[in-house]
C-alpha cells in the first residue's frame, strides 16, 4: 500500500467505481492511502482509497511530499517536453509541447519524494522543475532563458566602457553580475560576464530581455540571438 496527495487545486472528485459517480470531493493537500491501482481503457489511472471510493491522477499525485498553493513565472528551459496530468506523472496527448525559452505562468509548487520541485501551469498541467529555470527551489542552478541583443553605450555617451548591460530592471536589478552563455557564440565567445547599468524602453514589455554593451563594428551580423543568463550577484 502506498499514499497519493491531492494535488488539484480544485480539489479530487472522489468516485464510488471507476468511471462510476461522484459522491464528495477530498481537499486540496490532503494524503490518501490507496489499496489498489488500476488504468482505464482511456488510460486513467484510477486509486482505490476506500470502499467503493476511488480518485484518479487528474487529481492527485503519487509520491509528493508537500503541495502548497503559490503562484509566480517559470521559463521552460528544454525543448519538446509535455505538460503532465500530475506530479511525475503521465503526459498531456492533446497539447502541444511546452516552447522552450517560452515564460509560463504557474499555480501551485509540489515537491515529490526525491526532493525536485514540479509546478502546475494550471488545470492540472505539471512540469518538472528540472526542465525549467526551477524558480521555488531554493538550490536551483538553472538560469532563465532570455532574448539578446546588441548596442554601443559609445554612441551616445563616449566616456562610457563595455563592461554593462541593459536590462529589465525589475527581472534583474541594477548593479546585477551576470553570466551569460550565448546560443550564438559572439566573437568566438559563448560566455560573457556583465553588470547590469541601464534599462531600455524594449525592457519594459520585454522583461527576458538583455541589451548587451558591444563596439558598434563588431554587433554580429545575426543582430539578435537568445542565451541562458545566471545570476552570480
């Protein structure tokens, strides 16, 4: 026997068979312990937790160590990953897959047996923390996918130097050290290291964004690339 947490916001429809009746709910946070598991020819899987009582993984999760209702943005930081129905769980068929480098909205924060963070984009769509910038854990390594380009300080101010980079100054505070791994290497570079000293009206609409301070002859052709960018402090 094992324990399954509901992890719907919504709480869990609790069924008296499977794909039979719903008679109550269980609340949001709440552990079960489950007898028997069983899939449908759907392919739900379907727990036993009573007496003619069963919930399925559109509601809640197996192996989940707490679940607590908390919102924020994420970026998904690998390609061609699914959405799950639930923590660790089965994928999403009829969505199409999460677009890498792309900012999510998320609703709830679960952390699973083994200690890696999942969240929910909502109705009960779970993405691992580990294919996205893991913004609840607190010992994440993983940076936030951002839009670059390029501008010379020079052109309009001549006593200023290549060590800055604009930014959206509420993503990433003035005075911020950065590192950057570029898509794209820049002259022969892939990392560069930069301190955040000026915004751009572009940052304003466009929080994952940098502008990196580059001479005016040497901005690559390519204008615009995307890089991962790690706050070092």
């Amino acid at each position: 026997m094992a324990n399954v947490t509901v992890t719907s916001s919504d709480s869990a429809k609790l069924w008296d068979a499977v794909n039979g009746n719903v008679v109550r709910t269980l609340d949001f946070g709440t552990e079960w312990e489950y007898f028997s598991e069983s899939s449908d020819e759907y392919g739900v899987n379907w727990y036993n937790v009573g007496t003619d009582e069963y919930v399925t993984d559109l509601d809640v999760s197996e192996s989940v160590q707490s679940v607590s209702q908390e919102s924020g943005t994420l970026t998904v930081t690998a390609a061609g990953i699914m959405a799950q129905y639930s923590v660790n769980g089965r994928p999403w068929q009829n969505k199409d897959a999460l677009t890498q480098g792309e900012q999510y909205q998320y609703f709830t924060v679960a952390i699973d047996s083994w200690g890696g963070y999942n969240y929910d984009l909502g109705g009960n769509q779970w993405v691992q923390g580990t294919n996205t910038n893991d913004p609840a854990n607190p010992n994440s390594a993983q940076g936030t996918y951002v839009e670059i380009s390029f501008y010379d300080p020079r052109l309009t101010n001549p006593d200023m130097d290549y060590s800055g980079v604009a930014a959206n100054l509420n993503v990433f505070p003035r005075g911020t050290r950065l590192k950057i791994v570029l898509d794209d290497p820049l002259d022969g570079q892939t990392v560069i290291e930069r301190v955040v000293n000026d915004t751009g009206t572009y940052g304003i609409d466009h929080p994952y964004w940098l502008d990196i301070a580059w001479p005016n002859n040497d901005i690559p052709s390519y204008g615009r690339t995307h890089a991962t960018v790690y706050v070092e402090s």
